[in-house]
C-alpha cells in the first residue's frame, strides 16, 4: 500500500467541533414475547418472579468530537459495533439514548423530514460497493439520486454528474454504463460520487476498502485523501484494518463491546499504545517489513456476547494484562482463575488433586480455594463458588474510566497512565 499520510492538520481544540456525541447507546431488544422474558421462581412456587428485558448492546456510551477538515478512524474487530455506531448517527437506526450534535443542532430530536433534509450535510459511503448499487439502473441516476432528492433540475443533475466522475477518476462517458461492467475499485468510486455528489459536510465512510485488493486499496484511499482536499470533507472512516487507519486517519478511536477503550491521535497510539486491546491489535497486524517483527497476536479467545457483556472491564476475559488482587502475580492469578471457571463450571473431578489446577498455589488464597474444593467434591457448588468471590481482580470488579495518559490521549483501563508500552511499528 502506497503512503497514504492522513496529512491534514487535527482542527485546534477551541473551535467548535462539526459533530458531537456524547454517551450515545443503541440497544436492540432480543425478547419476541412475554413468554420468552419471563423468569420463574424455581424454589417451589412456581410463580412468575421477574420479567427480564435482555437487549444487545450494540453501542453502549460512545463519546467523541470531529472537527472540520478532520479524519477520525474508528478501529475495532467485528461484531464491535462500529458499523451500528455509523447507522446511528444517520438515524438509520434510531439511538436507544445520548446525544448527537452536528452544527450545534440536536440529531436524536429529529423527524424524517428533518433527517432527510440533514443527510444532504452527511452521507454514507458503504462497506459493499457491489450491493450498494441497483444493477438495474445506470451509474448518472445512482449518482444523482441525492441531487434528484434535493430538487435539482435534470440537465444541472446530468452536468454535476458528469464533473463528480471526472473527480474521482473515471470516464464522462461511463454515464449511461450499469453498475455490472465496473470492477470493484470503479464501483467504490461511483458510491464516492454519489456520496458526494450533494457537496457533504461529513462523510461518514463503512469498511470502504475491506473488500478490495491490496493495490486497489492505496487507489481508493489516495483519492479519498485528495477529495477531502478538494471539497473539505470531514471523514469519519470505519475500519477492523489498523494498517489502513494508520495511513488516512488523524485520530482513532479503538472500539470493544461497544465501547472506546482508547482515543487519541494516531502517531501517538502506534507508538506508544496503552489499552491492551490496542496493543493486541496492533500485535495481530502484519509489519510491512516481514524481517522486522512476526505476527504475535496476543488476542485469545472470542468477543463476548454484547447481550451479556462482563462486568468491570469488558475486555479482561482475554485481556493478557490483567492486574491480579494483592498476594498473586499474574500466572498466578490465572491458574486461580481456572480453577474458579472449573467451578462455575461445575467440572471439577473430586478425584483429582488441588495440584492439578496449581503450579504454585498463593499463601492469600489456599485456604479459600481448599474451601472451594472440598465443596465442589460434595456438590456444593454455589458455596465453592462463594468461597472465592473474595479474590477478584479490580478488572473484573469495577469499570474504568478514561484518564487522560498525554495531551488528547485517553485510555479506560486500571492500568496506570505510566504503563504503556512503546511500540515500533
């Protein structure tokens, strides 16, 4: 991938920003009916004891600002919510609750009419530019749709389209063509087209290269680095690709479960990341330079269920810097941890010796986990479980908030802001 530099200087935090969000939740309700939320009292009475309402929480209190002229990327693995986060500031899918300002006016307040008048100002460009665009009609009428919707006349429609494919590289005479005879890179620039084809302020961009060859990829991200030149665009550009944000972006924005875990500008998260999550992905990307450094993904097991996500911090069910309670070291406390899995497992074997599960048991805990086992030898297993509750990580017990680690860097980790870890990329 050529050197794609997000060049464009981060707009001076005293102007007023062009998008603000705060605490912004989208939560999709999963009961189909009464009879699925309801929750019976299994102590003999038979009786309904709650009505459960499980959501999943697909965004769960983002917040962030975008100024002018800025590229702000937004990194995280699927299924993290990224792609329902972009949805939501459309109004494509209404927010469950927070706040979204675009010039000082208040989005989640609005009709149709009024969002449909707003998009003129924000457009999406998305992740599939094949299914993007009805194969059924030519490449002017997709183009022109928002001009069409706007109340243009059909020669200025015809006129602007024809400018705006000369813009993002392709042929006058590819008006009349179908979506069909264009490759995939061609297909992406006709939906940069039409996103802006209404002049946008804000951009808000979808995995818009995921699906491209690598060298396509450089192409579309050149030319979207000098549309924004040309038509002083602000980009919010959704991506899983760090060595993709790492070229257009001048802030990221890392997202888990819903949430950011760390912000800051992107320079400053390559080099000196200080959320684990961030590290691990950084870890998990292949360095141009294969002699440099290997892949060392550090990610182990899978995404949690945003339904059910886990207490404290979302990430420490894989986070490989977890802070253990006073009296253990962290292998320590990982072994602890397993062991107290078995028993909410309910798979420990009585046959089975303490050691099995320890290397080297902490004097803090041996008589609680001794506990524990002696317990779960006489099923007993809610008293084992019990006996252990003590020792819990402040990962597990509390949510972090986000300290701020140096000028706009944020991080929502226990960790201290002195521990990061520098990072060569």
């Amino acid at each position: 991938m050529s050197n794609v530099v997000g060049s464009h200087a981060t707009a001076r935090e005293s102007e007023d920003p062009l998008l603000q969000v705060r605490d912004l939740k989208k939560h999709f309700p999963m009961n189909s009916g009464l009879l699925s939320s309801v929750r019976f009292d299994r102590s003999g009475g038979g009786f309904p004891l709650s009505i459960e309402q499980r959501s999943v929480r697909a965004v769960d209190g983002v917040s962030f600002d975008l100024h002018a002229g800025e590229t702000l990327g937004v990194v995280g693995e699927s299924g993290c919510g990224k792609s329902t986060l972009a949805h939501a500031l459309l109004g494509l899918s209404p927010p469950t609750d927070g706040e979204i300002q675009f010039r000082d006016e208040e989005l989640t307040t609005f009709n149709s009419t009024q969002w449909r008048e707003i998009r003129q100002h924000i457009q999406l460009v998305f992740q599939d530019p094949q299914s993007s665009l009805n194969p059924r009609r030519i490449v002017g009428s997709i183009i022109a749709d928002p001009l069409e919707a706007a109340g243009w006349s059909p020669e200025r429609r015809r006129n602007r389209v024809l400018e705006l494919l000369e813009d993002v590289g392709l042929e006058r005479d590819f008006y009349n063509r179908y979506p069909h005879e264009f490759s995939g890179g061609q297909r992406q620039r006709i939906n940069l087209a039409r996103a802006l084809s209404i002049s946008p302020d804000l951009v808000i961009a979808d995995e818009p290269v995921s699906g491209l060859d690598m060298s396509v990829q450089a192409q579309i991200l050149n030319l979207m680095d000098d549309l924004q030149d040309e038509y002083g665009l602000t980009y919010l550009f959704i991506t899983h690709d760090l060595s993709v944000i790492r070229h257009i972006a001048d802030r990221v924005a890392v997202m888990y479960l819903g949430d950011f875990v760390e912000t800051g500008p992107t320079d400053r998260l390559f080099s000196s990341p200080h959320h684990p999550y961030t590290r691990a992905l950084l870890d998990s990307v292949p360095h141009p330079n294969p002699d440099a450094r290997a892949i060392d993904s550090r990610l182990r097991g899978t995404v949690p269920s945003p339904s059910d996500p886990p207490a404290g911090c979302k990430f420490h069910t894989r986070c490989p810097r977890r802070i253990p309670p006073d009296g253990f070291d962290r292998e320590s406390y990982r072994e602890f941890q397993a062991f107290r899995d078995a028993i909410r497992d309910e798979s420990i074997d009585p046959a089975e010796d303490i050691g099995t599960y320890f290397d080297t048991l902490p004097a803090v805990a041996e008589k609680a986990v001794r506990t524990a086992f002696d317990r779960a030898s006489t099923g007993e297993w809610e008293d084992a479980h019990d006996a252990l509750a003590e020792f819990e990580s402040v990962c597990e017990r509390e949510v972090p908030r986000h300290e701020r680690i140096s000028d706009s860097h944020q991080s929502a980790c226990h960790l201290s802001v002195n521990d990061r870890t520098d990072y060569s990329w």
